[in-house]
C-alpha cells in the first residue's frame, strides 16, 4: 500500500501538470435516468460551483431525455455501449477524470447539503491527510421518505494507478485507501422506493450477473455472497439469502470487517424473521465470540437478541439486551464506535421502524412497575411503523392511568388528531379517561385549553362538558357545516339537549350511513330522555332526512324500551306520525301491487297510517286488521304494535261493558215509567199519562208497549 501511495502520488503530479485547476472529478453513470437526473445534478452544483471540478457523464443507453438533461450542466457527456457490467461503465468515467480526486454518484442519489464537502475539499492541509472520504448514502424505502437505511459508502478517492471499480453488480472502488474521512454529508438514494415492481426488476437483473461473477477467480467472495443474499431477500426466498450468507461467513478472512459485520448482521435478523429463535442466538453468540472492537453492527444485534429473548419469555436478558442496544446506540449516534462495517452493512437503528421496536418493547417491559418509564419510551414513537396499534394504544391507556398523567392525551394531543388511521381509538381512550376518572378532568381541561386547535370535536364537547363560555355557540354557528362522521354525531347530544335546531347538520347524512352513525346514541348519557324531549319540542323536522332521523333515532332507543312506560307509547305513536309522513312523502297513497314491492319498513308506516285513518272514523275492527298486517311486515315493531293493539281492544271492551251498562240502566228505566204508567192510567189521570208517554216515546220508540198505552188512555175502560 505505502508503494501504492507513493507511486500513485508521482503518477498523479504528471498527470495533473496539465490540468492544473482540476481538483475534483464526478463521475455518474446513467441510462433513462431524465426523472432523477435535475435533481442530482442541482445537489452538486454547490459543490462544483466552489472548487476547481469537472462532471463527467457516461450514458449507457438512454432512449428518453437522460443526455439532453445532462448536457446542461457538462460538456463532458459520453457514450458506452452496456455489457452488462456496472464496473466498466464506472471505469469509463474514470478513463475520462483528470482531477486529482474522484468522487462518484448514482443519477438517483442527490446530496442534501454540500457545505461540508466544500469544506474538506476546500482546506488543503487536511486534505493532505487524507486518501479516501467516506459520505452517508441514506437510502429511502417509501416517497414519503418515512423509512430509511444509512452506510458510510466510501465514494471520494485520490486517483492512483490502480484506482479502479470491481464488481458487475454494486460496484466499488477495488482498493480502499486509507486513511479515510467521514465526511458529515448524506446523499439521499431512491432507487429502492418500490414502484410497480421496480425494485424486483432490478433484483432480477443484478441476481443473474452477481452468480456469473462467482466463476471469476478475481471476485471478492465475501462482499459478493452478501450482494447476492440481499438480491434474494428481495425475491423473498429467505432460505436462499441465509444460504448464502453462511457461505459468505465461510468464505471470510480475518480483514474482511465490514463483510464479516454485514453477513452476521443480516442472518441473524432474517432468523429472527423466521422465528428461528435459538439459531439467531447461536449466530450472535458466534458474532460477538472473540471480537474486541464494538462496531455499529453490534448495536443491531443486540435489538435481535432482544427480540429472540421475549419470543423465548426470558425478560430479565430481553431487558439487558435492550439496555446494552441503547447504551450503544447512543454512542453510535456519538460517533465513538468503529464504523468500518458501515462500509458494507446497512443497519437498522438508523430507521424509524426499528427504532420504534426498541422503544416499544422497552415500553411493554416496564408497563406494569415503572408506567412512568413505560411511557418516556412511548413519547419516543414516531408512527406505526414496526408497532401494533392495538398493543400500543391499550399499554398507553393503562400506563396513563397508572401514572395519573392525566396531561399525556392533551400533550400529544396534536399527533392524536392528525392521525387518520388510529387517533380516533386514542381519542376515544381519552374520552373513557374524562368520563371514568373524574380526577383528570381539572389536568385535562387545563392542558386542552391551551391548544389551538379549530373545528375539532373531541375539544368542542370537552369545553360543552365543562360548560366553558361560548361553546353552545359555537356548537350552533358550526353545526351546518360540520363534517358529517360518527364522531361528530356526539356534538348532537348537546344540540339536542339545548334544542338547537339540527335539521342543517342531519341533512347532510346519508341515507346509506344513517344505521350506522345512530349507533352513536348508545353512548350518550340518558339519551331516551333526550331525545323524547327533543321531539315534543321539535316534532315535525322540515327536511325528509330530518325526518328520517327522528324515525330512526326513536326506533333506536324504542327497540331497547319498556313498551309498558307510557312515555314509550307516546314516542311509538310520534315515531308512526313521522313514519307515515315520510312513507307518504315517497310513495304518496301507493297502489296494492306498488305496496308489494316497496321496503318493509315503509309497508309498515303505510299500514299503520292506513289504521290511524281507520281508528279515527270509528272503525276499530279494520284498525286492528291494518295494525296486524304493519306488524307482520315490520317484525322488530311488533311487541309495540301489539301494545298498541291490545290498548285499543281493552278500550273496545270498556266502551262494550259501558254500552252494557248504559243499556242495562235505560231497561230499568223504562220498566219504571212503564209502571208509572199503569199506575197513573188505573187512577184515571190520563193527562198525566199522556205527558209521560210522549216523553218514554221519544226514549225508546221501538217498544211495543207504548201502542198499548195509547189505546189505554184513548179509550179508557169506564168503571162498572
């Protein structure tokens, strides 16, 4: 290597001696890259815009915009034909670089911020100190760019006669110059984003030249047994990507450090991916055997065997694993471990998702005897990534409780309602809190009022519940335009318990979603009693969905009632007004064959409003029949149907036994003026018995009788 140097500094002084202003060459390969290219060639121009430089471009066969686009930005754009091997592309380049450094790019890569490039290219002394730079490549999984992998890819290199690339597939820079500067700069790569396959496409690709190059007795072993298990990762046969990581573990040499980190590194976790519990042990354990340096890697394995011990229900070495990952974790982000094996391994603590599985089980860990604990960890979380939602919303609930910090759900409470998917269960832990631990009110009311947070339910009912000034006002000048879900159908518990009128808010409901949002009731406190004083106030809602509300809404709590309550009926008889009017607003006064085919539920208020039609003209026997005919169509209605049926017959019976009664009286009656009559006709006072006789006539013409005591008096019989 020292000859290496030497020869490599003296080749480079007469190879630069014409081209003196050229400190940095930059060399990219591409091929229909015109998406991706604007975007890596503006990262650099700071860069190239600061030092002496040159951009050198070697197209491999674009058919879209690639050339033109780089064309802008260089002169220095060249062809070269594909032959299926990444290195000699990249080595085109370097035949084309005449700067003293090389430094080279993906056209998917675009370097955040070049000022610390600048820097060390920009200070001589310290580039005198150096043969190679190390940059971060962040690598992102999604366009959302919520998911990431970081390595130090040694990408910058003084120019020696052996500088030259290796490898068909990830190619790299065959000796690796030391010393080396890690330069605090991150390059963000999205060339494994998936989209439509893109990722397997090139997996299929690269898979196929990285077996071929085992053949090559030149190949790299272990750096090429590490590509190819990766590659078969992706193709999702994780038998094959183990196979061949033991073969790279075999085939490694005592300074192969980074290899060896990436090997150990991958099949422990894809054991662990397996559930292979005890086998991720045992490769641990033959990783950490006999190493002295701690490498970033070790960080990783440590959350691995963290999560092997909790499969296998050891929580004493699950909690030691999980101290010692973020004891090192912490140096690691300190930059005082040995980050050699950041050469070739792409670790997990630097993403989202592993990083909330560390927290999450330290969390679960502590949950029951340091809630406090429990939830710094969970605070820690960013997203779901790599978290059970369910898991993790009933540990925070329970750790809440058991902490008393009745703040957490207004601190976080920000997070909670911008999160589409699971804020609305987190909410609704917090409305059981309010409602069942009447202790947190004062915290939460307190933390809560500090937000500013508009048109939000949950805070509205809160400041509703506290009676804070303004609410009901506000409720009222929001309702017409409030968002139509079931969270928001609470706030109608208030309107109605205020009678605001909420006919501008039912109106926007569904008819297809209306069964669903009703279901809401179920949680309101005393809802029967709402509702029913609702509707004596408010009986006759002017909108055919209004309508439809009270309906529903009083066939809800009906469904669930005593039918004996008189308050019950009452509501039965509104809830069948309000049925019949709607049914008829639909089908008017349908035929009898448009009857058969309309829903159940309107055949039922038809019927029923065909009975109170029939009751009101007396003809109770009909109103029966209809009433019979509604229940049979509308079975849920049938027990108050045929309390409704059974009132009316025992008040068929009472006005029978009264009309008995009354008849029974008028017999009686008349057997005595009958009798008077007699009387008065056998004394001979016919005058007096005429007068009585007119009257009984018009009592009860029909009797027969009353023929006999004309005669009687008309013709009296003159005594002997």
């Amino acid at each position: 290597m020292k000859f290496n140097f030497l020869f490599g500094r003296m080749a480079m002084k007469a190879r630069v001696k014409n081209n003196k202003n050229i400190l940095l060459s930059v060399g990219i390969i591409t091929k229909n890259e015109e998406k991706n290219l604007p975007n890596c060639l503006e990262g650099l121009k700071p860069l190239l815009m600061a030092i002496p430089s040159e951009l050198i471009i070697v197209d491999t066969g674009s058919t879209d915009q690639t050339k033109e686009i780089a064309r802008k930005y260089t002169s220095k754009v060249y062809d070269f034909k594909w032959i299926n091997d990444f290195s000699a592309a990249r080595n085109e380049t370097l035949k084309h670089a005449s700067g003293e450094w090389y430094m080279y790019l993906d056209a998917d890569e675009w370097i955040e911020d070049c000022r610390d490039l600048i820097a060390f290219f920009s200070n001589k002394s310290e580039l005198a100190c150096y043969n190679s730079a190390s940059i971060t490549i962040r690598s992102f999984v999604d366009e959302q760019m919520t998911e990431q992998n970081d390595f130090y890819a040694p990408r910058i290199a003084r120019r020696f006669p052996d500088t030259i690339f290796v490898g068909r597939v990830h190619e790299y820079i065959k000796v690796r110059y030391q010393p080396r500067k890690y330069i605090n700069c991150v390059a963000r790569h999205f060339g494994y984003v998936s989209d439509n396959g893109k990722v397997l496409n090139k997996s299929k690709r690269n898979l196929p030249l990285l077996l071929e190059s085992l053949d090559d007795p030149t190949t790299d072993l272990p750096h090429t047994y590490t590509q190819i298990a990766n590659e078969y990762v992706i193709h999702g046969d994780i038998d094959k990507a183990m196979e061949y990581q033991r073969k790279g573990i075999d085939s490694l040499e005592s300074d192969d450090i980074p290899e060896r980190c990436a090997l150990y590194h991958e099949l422990v976790r894809l054991l662990c991916s397996q559930e292979k519990w005890d086998e991720a042990l045992q490769i641990a354990q033959e990783y950490f055997s006999g190493k002295k340096t701690i490498y970033s890697t070790d960080v990783d394995i440590h959350l691995f065997l963290a999560i092997a011990w909790k499969n296998k229900n050891d929580p004493v070495k699950e909690q030691a694993e999980l101290e010692t990952y973020f004891r090192l974790r912490q140096l690691a982000e300190q930059k005082a471990l040995d980050t050699a094996d950041l050469l070739a391994a792409n670790l997990c603590y630097t993403t989202v998702g592993y990083t909330n599985l560390a927290y999450f089980l330290y969390a679960i860990l502590m949950n029951d005897t340091e809630p406090v604990k429990a939830l710094e960890n969970l605070e820690k979380i960013q997203g779901w990534n790599k978290v059970e939602p369910k898991v993790y919303i009933e540990m925070e609930n329970s750790c809440v409780i058991a902490a008393k910090a009745w703040d957490w759900y207004p601190n976080h409470y920000d997070v909670i309602s911008n999160d589409e998917e699971w804020g609305l269960q987190r909410r609704e832990k917090m409305i059981e809190i309010w409602k069942n631990y009447p202790e947190s009110r004062d915290s939460m009311a307190q933390a809560l009022a500090k937000l500013d947070i508009q048109d939000d339910p949950f805070l509205l009912e809160v400041r509703l519940q506290q009676n804070m000034p303004d609410a009901l006002e506000t409720l009222e000048e929001t309702l017409p335009t409030m968002s139509v879900t079931p969270y928001e159908i609470n706030l109608l518990y208030y309107a109605m318990k205020e009678n605001l009128d909420i006919d501008p808010f039912i109106s926007r409901i569904d008819a297809d979603e209306l069964q669903d949002y009703i279901a809401v009731i179920d949680d309101w406190e005393n809802a029967y009693q709402v509702i029913t004083d609702y509707y004596q106030n408010y009986p006759n809602p002017p909108s055919l969905r209004g309508l439809r509300w009270k309906c529903t809404a009083l066939e809800h709590i009906l469904l669930q009632a005593d039918v004996t309550d008189e308050v019950v009926q009452q509501n039965f008889i509104s809830y069948v007004q309000s049925m019949t009017v709607l049914a008829r607003a639909l089908y008017k006064e349908p035929s009898e064959e448009a009857l058969s085919i309309i829903p159940h539920v309107h055949r039922f208020a038809i019927y029923m409003g065909r009975a109170e039609a029939a009751r009101r003209a007396n003809k109770m026997a009909e109103c029966v029949q209809y009433m019979v005919d509604a229940a049979n169509e509308y079975p849920i209605m049938k027990h108050l149907v045929q309390a409704q049926i059974e009132a009316i017959r025992q008040d068929m019976n009472e006005a029978l036994q009264q009309e008995q009664n009354r008849d029974a009286e008028r017999a009686s009656l008349y057997l005595q003026i009958k009798e008077k009559l007699r009387v008065l006709i056998e004394a001979g006072d016919f005058d007096n018995a005429a007068q009585i006789l007119e009257q009984y006539q018009k009592l009860n013409p029909t009797d027969e009788a009353i023929s006999y005591f004309w005669q009687k008096i008309n013709n009296p019989v003159k005594p002997s």
